[in-house]
C-alpha cells in the first residue's frame, strides 16, 4: 500500500465509520495529533491519532491496532462528560490545543458547536496562555519536589524524572503552541526555545538527559538491545500500552531518521522513554542493558542527583520565562 497523507485521513474516516455502526452510543470522532501536519511522517512511520467520544464512560481507555508496519491506529476514548465544561478545557494544556483545530470525521448531537465555541472563546488571550504554561509548570515542579531526596535508582525513579522534564518543557512550548509530541520532541523544542526568547533551554534540556556525553556511533549501537527490551515487554502484565507491538516500527523508523539527522541526540527522548517503560516491567536481569545506558549517559547512580539539580535548575529558568510573560502582558 502506497502510504499518503490522504490515504491515511481515508482510513481515519472509514474507521470511525465502522465503530459509529457497530457503536450506537459513539457521539464524535475526531483526528489529532501529526495526521493534521502536512508531514505526518518521521522516518517513513506515523500514527493515526483517533479520539471517540462516547455517550457513556468507555471500558477501554486507548486501544493500538495496526494498519501497516509502518503505520497503526492510536484510538483514545473518552466519555461525552469529560467535554461538558468547555471554558475549562480551553485552559487545559492538553486538551486545550487538541479542541482548538481538531479534524472532525463523526458528528452528532452538535457535538463540536458546543465544544469549540467554549474552547476557542479568548483561546489566544494571554491570560488563557499562561494558565495552560503555569499549569504544567506547577505539574512538573512538583514531581522534583516528591523525586528530591531520590530514593533508589530504578526504572519508576526515572519514568517519574522524566515526566518531570516533559512537563516542564512542555511548559514552555505551550506558550507557542500544543505540547511537544513524543517522537519530536526534542525536534521541536528548539523553535519554541526561540520564541519563549530562550534558545539556550535547548542545551539545558539535552542535558538532562544526558545529551552532552553521547555520539551518533554512541547512539547508534543502543538500538540493537532498545529493540529487545521493547520485544521483550510488550504484552507482559502491566505494561505500557505505548509498547504494543506494533508501535516498534514506529519507534524504530523515527530513531533511524534522528540519528540521521543533524543533531542525533534528538533521539534520545522516544529512545529514552520507551526504553525505560520496558524496563519497568521487565524482571531485574533483563533491565541490565537499560541500566548500562543509563549509566553512560550519566543519569543512574551517583549522577541522578546531579540531574535532579540541573532539573531544579531548568525549572527556575521556566518560572523566571514564565514571570516574564505575565508582566510583558500586564498579568
């Protein structure tokens, strides 16, 4: 199958089509995520990212089914409740620039009319702006403060630093945009740097995660042993549904393409991420080559509290941007 833009939006719609006759309680069906971009690929692989709201609360959350080996469905559900206060989603830092511009592909019930009129209403205004940033400003300060004094260094310890620092970079991509992507995030970091008027937040953040002590060879001769955490995880009890085996290509094809490009170290968040999600379910022996990883990129052991200081650190620079937001537009 020749994959395009236009064959995946086909496939999108046919697919919430599908669900809407076999779903009677199904109320909207909308498209996020990079499928709106007009490059959706990264190393030749995408999603297709579905939302479906439904009239009851769903018993599945989020759901992966394949379509190609380079492409599958990422379908979240949510319950037509989680949309009935829209003034209050505007100010949410994921939902908001979900609903602002999503693509719709299923309606009833005037769903989008109501949702959107809420949500875009003074979208743009400063206040509404700023809300958004502070809002995971506030998250990821505190996760540092419950990670500070860090207890032993394993995979939960790190899955919650690093949720730190997403939130936190996060933090300042909102005040440009949506929050960062997973396989671009540190692809697109750099712009909204720039337009926070902090370009120097790029090295910052590649710092912790310890960007500053890798190559491309470096990087490179991971992927091998990366590949065979996330083979081995999948499907085990627990895991992430991130690591569902048909999100591999996915994963792999974006790691080749950041390697390829001309800052490698941009694969070390989706590299990073997934490694350590498997990790966290995989038994302690198998967790040997994540740790040695770790280990070289100067964030286990001894070094993790340098990384929760640097991490300190980096959030004051995003509180001080964020300070001066507020005043720059008289809040």
């Amino acid at each position: 199958m020749r994959l395009t833009r236009q064959t995946l939006l086909r496939i999108a719609k046919e697919t919430a089509q599908k669900r809407a006759l076999s779903d009677r309680g199904l109320v909207a069906a909308y498209l996020s995520g990079s499928l709106l971009t007009e490059d959706p690929f990264l190393g030749h692989a995408t999603d297709i990212d579905l939302v479906f709201v439904h009239a009851d609360p769903p018993q599945v959350r989020r759901e992966i089914q394949p379509v190609t080996a380079e492409v599958h469905l990422d379908i979240f559900h949510r319950s037509r409740s989680e949309y009935d206060r829209p003034k209050e989603l505007r100010v949410h830092p994921h939902l908001g620039p979900e609903l602002y511009d999503p693509l719709p592909i299923y309606v009833t019930e005037h769903f989008f009319e109501f949702v959107q009129a809420g949500v875009r209403e003074k979208y743009h205004d400063p206040s509404n702006v700023l809300a958004r940033a502070r809002q995971a400003a506030e998250s990821a300060r505190q996760v540092w403060t419950e990670l500070a004094p860090a207890g032993p260094f394993n995979p939960e310890l790190l899955l919650a630093y690093l949720k730190g620092v997403n939130l936190a970079a996060d933090a300042i991509a909102l005040l440009s945009g949506g929050p960062l992507p997973e396989r671009r995030f540190l692809l697109q970091f750099p712009q909204r740097a720039q337009s926070a008027g902090r370009p120097g937040l790029t090295a910052g953040l590649l710092g912790l995660l310890g960007g500053g002590q890798v190559d491309t060879g470096m990087l490179s001769a991971l992927l091998p042993e990366w590949i065979k955490a996330f083979t081995d995880a999948s499907g085990r009890p627990g895991f992430d549904i991130r690591l569902s085996t048909p999100r591999l290509g996915y994963y792999r094809l974006a790691c080749e393409a950041l390697l390829a490009g001309g800052t490698p170290q941009f694969v070390l968040w989706p590299l990073l991420v997934t490694w350590t999600l498997s990790a966290n379910v995989l038994p302690p022996p198998s967790q040997s080559s994540w740790q040695e990883a770790c280990e070289r990129l100067g964030l286990a052991g001894g070094a993790f509290p340098e990384r929760l200081e640097a991490l300190d650190a980096f959030l004051d620079t995003v509180e001080e941007v964020l300070e001066g937001f507020a005043s720059n537009n008289g809040l």
